[in-house]
C-alpha cells in the first residue's frame, strides 16, 4: 500500500501501527487508510492523553463527551463511502466533537463538509484543533442536530457521531436519493451501528455491528 502525504511529527510510528491494527480488524478502503494515517488524532485529544492517541480507545474531551476510538471513525468513514453516490461531494455530520471525523473526512476527499455540534464550546474546540492540524474546509455550526441544515440540503450522506433512540426524520429528509446515512441507534439499552440507503421508491436498513456512543441530544447550548 502507497500512503502519501505524511507527515513526520513523531507520531509517525504510532499512527502506522494504528493502521496496521485497523487492516487486522477489517478495514480496507486505501483512501480511509491513507487518511487515518495521515490525520494527527493527538492534536484532537487533550495534551495529557496523547501518550494514547494513538490506542483503540474512546477518549473524553470534556463536557461528557468523547473522542471515538479510531477503529470506529475508519469503520463509519468507510461505511459512508461505500454508498451508491460516488465520489461524495457534500456530507452532513452530526456531533462535531473535537473536529476528528471531520478531518477524516475531509482527508479522503470530500469537498463540502457541514458539521453541527449542539455545544458552542466544543465547536469552538474543534476549530481550535481542525486549524492546528492545517484542515481549513469543513463548515462547523452550532445548531440542533436533529434538525439538520435544510438549507444547505441536500446532501449525499449523513454520518451521525451521537445515538439517538430513532432515527431523525429531518436528517432522512434532507438525505437526496441515492444517498447514505451511516449513525449509531439505542434500543432498549443497546446501540447498533446502522447504515440507511435513500431510494426513489424508499429506504433500505442494514444493521452492521454493536457499537457504544454517548446520546444524541436535542437542542443547543
């Protein structure tokens, strides 16, 4: 495999393991790859972890939220480009963070990136992290995610970072046809990652795998 791009912070041997670990545990897509490796997850983490940025671990970042681990964000982005609409040209996410799927996605190559976090304080995070890790082109907005951006719709997929207990009838709305939402739902105490495809004629749901996220909330602070 040819990664390009990389940088050479010090981090170089740990994030290439990271990779190795992501291929052991399934994924495959080289542009998700290339992009894991190539993204500085330790600039996304608070200073006195980042001896574990590089592990399979969710990490907090304050405020009760948390960092995904790795294997998911490569896992999602994967899913979501896997889709029927190639290449993606505009993303909706929900759950901002601290910017990391964010610059995942901008890494492999999506052009139009909205991303809403309901918290003020960590959208402002995530500009802080996203701009000293040299990624300049994401839209970053604090709005309500299940309200989505109407709009900006609509978009060719939706990738939702928080677990809400179904799925948000607005963010389905604003998916155009052929278009991919990949999110985590909870039911009955336990979450399941689930990708959703938008037809002409409806909608096609594929259960993937048990997953753990923190909730998706209502609102914005």
């Amino acid at each position: 495999m040819i990664f390009n791009t990389l940088q050479l912070d010090g981090y170089e041997t740990r994030r290439r393991k990271m990779v190795n670990r992501l291929e052991e545990m399934g994924i495959s897509n080289p542009l998700v790859l290339d992009a894991m490796l190539n993204t500085p997850r330790h600039l996304f983490v608070e200073e006195a972890l980042r001896s574990r940025s590089y592990d399979n671990l969710s990490l907090p970042i304050g405020l009760g939220q948390t960092i995904s681990q790795p294997y998911i964000v490569a896992r999602m982005t994967e899913l979501l480009l896997a889709g029927k609409k190639q290449p993606l040209n505009k993303v909706l996410e929900i759950g901002t963070g601290c910017g990391y799927q964010t610059a995942v996605l901008e890494k492999v190559g999506i052009q139009n990136i909205y991303s809403i976090e309901r918290l003020s304080s960590l959208r402002e995070l995530a500009k802080r992290n996203l701009r000293a890790a040299n990624f300049y082109n994401s839209r970053l907005i604090c709005a309500d995610g299940y309200l989505g951006l109407p709009k900006s719709a609509p978009f060719d997929g939706v990738i939702v970072t928080a677990a809400p207990k179904e799925v948000p009838i607005e963010l389905l709305k604003q998916l155009d046809i052929n278009g991919r939402m990949v999110l985590p739902l909870e039911k009955n105490g336990m979450q399941h990652l689930w990708v959703i495809d938008k037809y002409i004629n409806g909608y096609q749901e594929t259960c993937i795998q048990e997953v753990n996220f923190v909730l998706l909330l209502n609102g914005r602070k």
